[in-house]
C-alpha cells in the first residue's frame, strides 16, 4: 500500500486506481444491456432514455465509484471510505440498475425460447423465496452485519480476492430487495401491490439504517488490529473513523430511501394511468352495443340491462356515464 498522502477534498476527487474484476464486470454488464437496447431499436421498438441514463449512470457509475474512486485507493487506511464503498455497493448501485428494468429489456429483447426460460428462472422457487420482500430485507441486513462483525471484512482487507468477493456480495444482497421491487415483470407474489411495495420500501429504509446505528455505536472496534496497524500518521483516532464510517452509512441509507420510494410512487401513477385508459377503451367498446340492443324501454316487465344490475366497474361507469340515471 505504501504512505498514502492526507485525504483531502481534491484527493477525494481525483484519486482512483484500476480495479480489473470490477472493471470487466461493469463492462459486461453495460454490453449486455446495450445489446438489448439495439436489438430492440433494430426491430423498432423504444426503450425509455431515463432508464438507460439510470442503468449507466447511476448503476454502472456507482459501481465504478465504488469500485476505483478514492473510496478504494483509502478504504485500507481508513474504515469511513470502506463504510461509504460498501453500503454505495448494497443500496445505490442496485436501485441504478433496477430503475434500468434489465428484467423487462432481457424478456423483450431475447428470442422467445430464450425469454421463456429467462421468465421461468425469475419464478422459479428460489428466486421467489430469495426475493420475497422479507426475506430479501433479511438478507440484506444479515449480509451488512456478517461483513462487519465477523471476520470476513479484516480477511477482506487483506486478501484482494475475497475483496472482489465481497463486492459482489453486497451487490447481489441488495439487487435481490430492489430489482423485483421496481422491474415490470411480475416477480412478486401478487399481493405485492404498489400501496404494499411503498410500505416495504419505507420499512426498508428504517432497517438498512441498523447497520450503520450499529457500527456508530458500538464499542468494540471493526478491524480495529488492521486499522491500527495500517492507518498512516494523519489518519484521525480509529474508534472515530469508525464512528464518522457509522454516521455516513445511516446518513447514505436514509437519502436513498426517498428516491426509492419516489420511483414507487411513479410506477404507482404510471400503473394506474395505463389502466384507466384501457378501462375507458373497453368501456367505449362495450357502451355502444349494448345500448342500442338495450333499446327504449317498453313496459316495467322488460329484463333490466346488465349494467344496471352488476357491480363491476365497467357497468359503474357506465352507469355514472348515462344521463338520467
């Protein structure tokens, strides 16, 4: 690692190193949904711009951030950019990534064999029981805790690959919570509607702030024989890194619950836009002819119409439509 210079504002900014693993991972990733963007281009097809921005920009750039930035240059020598890295890995990154619905691109732009087994694998019982909103929660919170109060972090530290490892780690704990949560695909259980999908995700943020409480408060130091061994003249006090390292997790998972949410909120109002429209198009389909077989009324023995004795709400509105009723 060598003396590392006092990490300053500029330092902060400027300061990266290559990541190889990292690397070739984003690049795949970002070649896969790129092949699924032009394929669907090719065949005519629109694949919404805001969500490639998100994919690339915030998917694929925090990862980047995460990955090569000053976080990774420092997080040897100092426990706040580690803290900062991997809650970056497990939360922001996979809501990036989910605003991009690489579900929905890959069974829309795949061959249909190829979709068919891509939608299978998405309802298979593992993947339904490791994305059950609980369980996914569960996972990721056991997933921070494990890195921090056992020994893989201090091993992480000190072995490159069990490092690339938990890199990934992180990342896939929090996709499994986020990626069902925001895709189009239906790989929820169905009582998993977007009323219920904003209280788990307003749950959620209450919960990916534990780690963070826990790590700010908590007496015994995480890696402290590594931090201390390692930390460079100009580090601040150890526990103290470790509490500015607690107070930017809690800080980092409370901001990004509010554009969580806000996407439910959006996905919400798209939903229910889309729905109305087809409501109203049936409607318009269905009120004309069964008006004029109705006909004008010819004495109090006729069979009332249908949708003047059902309760579905194609024949509230219809009823609500019809003047004099």
């Amino acid at each position: 690692m060598g003396s590392l210079p006092q990490l300053t504002t500029g330092r902060l900014l400027s300061s990266w190193q290559w990541d190889v693993p990292a690397l070739l991972l984003v690049v795949l990733l970002g070649a896969l949904y790129g092949w699924g963007v032009l394929r669907l281009r090719r065949r005519g097809e629109r694949w919404p711009l805001p969500r490639v921005a998100a994919f690339a920009l915030l998917g694929l750039g925090t990862l980047v951030v995460a990955t090569m930035s000053a976080l990774a240059v420092y997080d040897r020598v100092l426990f706040w950019p580690a803290a900062v890295q991997n809650v970056l890995l497990d939360l922001i990154a996979p809501l990036g990534l989910a605003l991009g619905d690489p579900l929905r691109l890959a069974v829309r732009a795949l061959p249909e064999r190829a979709a068919g087994r891509a939608q299978r694998v998405m309802t298979g019982r593992l993947v339904r029981l490791l994305t059950f909103p609980l369980v996914s929660t569960a996972l990721v919170l056991t997933t921070e805790l494990t890195v921090y109060f056992t020994p893989y972090f201090e091993t992480a530290l000190a072995n490159d690959w069990l490092h690339e490892v938990m890199y990934v780690h992180l990342l896939l704990a929090g996709s499994l919570f986020v990626m069902p949560v925001l895709t189009r695909e239906e790989a929820l259980p169905g009582w998993c509607t977007h009323p219920v999908r904003a209280a788990l995700v307003f749950l959620d943020g209450i919960i990916d702030a534990v780690p963070g409480i826990v790590v700010m408060t908590h007496g015994t130091l995480i890696a402290g024989a590594w931090y201390r061994d390692h930390a460079p003249s100009w580090a601040p006090d150890v526990l103290h890194d470790q509490q500015l390292g607690g107070g930017a997790m809690i800080s980092i998972a409370e901001l990004v619950a509010l554009p969580f949410l806000l996407a439910i909120l959006v996905q919400w109002a798209r939903t229910e836009r889309a729905e109305t429209a087809a409501l109203d198009r049936r409607l318009e389909a269905e009120l004309v002819p069964a008006a004029s077989a109705a006909g004008p009324a010819q004495g109090p023995d006729l069979v009332r119409p249908w949708w003047e004795t059902e309760n579905s709400e194609v024949a509230q509105r219809i009823r609500q439509q019809r003047p004099g009723r």
